[in-house]
C-alpha cells in the first residue's frame, strides 16, 4: 500500500515539559502507516520557514517520508500548546494566529495531481484548509479524511461527495448524537466510516455492516496523536486486503503503542 498524507503539519507544545514535538494530523497519518508497513508513506503540504518547521522536516526524514513536492513559505508554523491531564488527556490551550498555517492555503498543480496518482490513498483532514481541492483530488484517487469533532450537515455536504474513508472523533458523543451522525452520512457514498470514542470501543461502518473495536489496555503516558495512529495502521491494513476486523486490532494496536510515549509520534525538543 502507498499512501500519501496531505494537509497540516503543526509542532505540539507541552508547557509542562518546556518542549515541542512534530505532529499534525496528515503528518501523524503518513508515519504511523510507514510504522504500520506502509509500502510507501509521502507527505504534501506547507512548512514554514522557521526551527521548528526544520525539526519536523529532520524527523520525516528519520521516518523515511519524503516531502520533496511540499512549500515553503515564510513565516513560523502551527504550534498549539498543550497541557497534560492526570490520565493523559491532551488539553489544547491555544497557540500563536499568525502562522503559515492561517494564512496560506495549498492549492494542486497539474504536476502535483501526476505525483500524486502513483499512490493508493490519499489522506487529509479537517485542519488542512484543504477542502476547495477535495474535487481535484478526488478525480485521481480515493480520498481518507478526518473530520475529527466537525459533522455538521453543511460541512458533510461539502466534503463527504469526495472522499471513500471517513474518520471522526466522537467521545463526546450521546447515543443519540451518534445514531444521528451514522444517519447524517447515509446519503453520501462513503465505503468506510470510522468513529472512535475515546475509552469507548470504535465504530467502523464496512459498506453498510457494523463492526467494533474496544481500545487494547495500556499504561497510558499520553493520548496524542492516538487517533491519527488508529487510522494510519487501519488503512494499511484494510487496503492491504487484511479483514475488517484485523485492520481495526492493528489500528488499535497502533493506538495502544502511541498512548505509551509523549508526542504524536515521538522526538521531543526544547522549546
């Protein structure tokens, strides 16, 4: 499976700790893949011109991602900052506005639409300002895409037409809530809908059947990036020909694995 990440790259700034650590849903995706076996894993998108969009960019490299098709653009990157809970929840508390990531949206080439075709799935996200490009990129290959807490009917009108792989967050979720967001996708040709629930087993819908996955036990140090993890090892096996249910236990794994360190993915550096 080839795959390619499209979208936001962010550093994650833990005030506790004094340090920040690469992350970004489309980045977490594409190397959690690479871990998970991915035959290839890519990143596309827009760093900025500061250290931190460098760390990100010298982790990718140690992942083996290339991102030789993303820009550059001057200015500083996405950095929310964080604080920890007790159970190692991440609680987000803002961050700077005037980032790369505000203020510039990617827009597809014909030359990056040629690059991307070579892949088997495409993935980006709710975070990415990416939406206007959800047609283009649809055309040439089948779109995953996270939507995190975000399903308000006019927003799945414009973005579910275009993708195969949906993903939500819905921990806060009621029982009602979540029958009526199932509902709310029905009429949409989505072959995968995917809601995880925090301490609550996931909800994976396989073209109309219903499948579940309860999260695996874990010593848990920090759930960032968790999700990103779940999706990125599911997708490789579902499109690897694994079972359903096999690709939601190697998602969970994944998961499991990510609640056992800092960082959506790891390497920690001062702030």
């Amino acid at each position: 499976m080839k795959i390619i990440g499209i979208g936001d790259n962010v550093v994650d700034c833990y005030l506790d700790q004094g340090l920040f650590y690469p992350g970004g849903n489309c980045v977490n995706v594409a190397v959690n893949a690479k871990r998970a076996g991915a035959e290839e894993a890519h990143y596309l998108g827009i760093f900025a011109s500061d250290d931190k969009a460098e760390h990100i960019k010298t982790c990718l490299q140690m992942e083996n991602i290339p991102f030789g098709h993303s820009r550059e653009v001057k200015g500083i990157s996405g950095q929310p900052k964080v604080n920890l809970t007790e159970d190692g929840d991440r609680v987000f508390v803002g961050g700077p506005k005037n980032t790369v990531q505000h203020s510039v949206k990617l827009r597809l080439t014909e030359e990056d639409l040629s690059y991307i075709k070579n892949f088997d799935l495409a993935h980006s996200s709710c975070y990415s300002s990416f939406e206007e490009e959800l047609p283009a990129l649809s055309s040439v290959i089948p779109v995953s895409f996270d939507f995190s807490d975000r399903h308000d009917r006019s927003y799945l009108e414009r973005v579910c037409p275009y993708v195969q792989f949906a993903f939500f967050s819905g921990s806060h979720l009621s029982q009602e809530e979540l029958r009526g967001l199932i509902e709310n996708l029905k009429p949409y040709s989505i072959s995968v809908v995917g809601i995880t629930r925090g301490s609550e087993p996931a909800i994976f819908i396989v073209n109309g059947k219903i499948y579940e996955q309860a999260p695996l036990k874990t010593e848990v140090v920090d759930t960032m990036g968790a999700g990103d993890s779940f999706i990125g090892a599911f997708l490789v096996g579902y499109m690897d020909q694994l079972t359903v249910q096999e690709a939601l236990y190697r998602g969970a794994e994944s998961a499991k694995n990510t609640c056992t360190f800092y960082g959506g993915f790891g390497y920690p550096k001062e702030l």
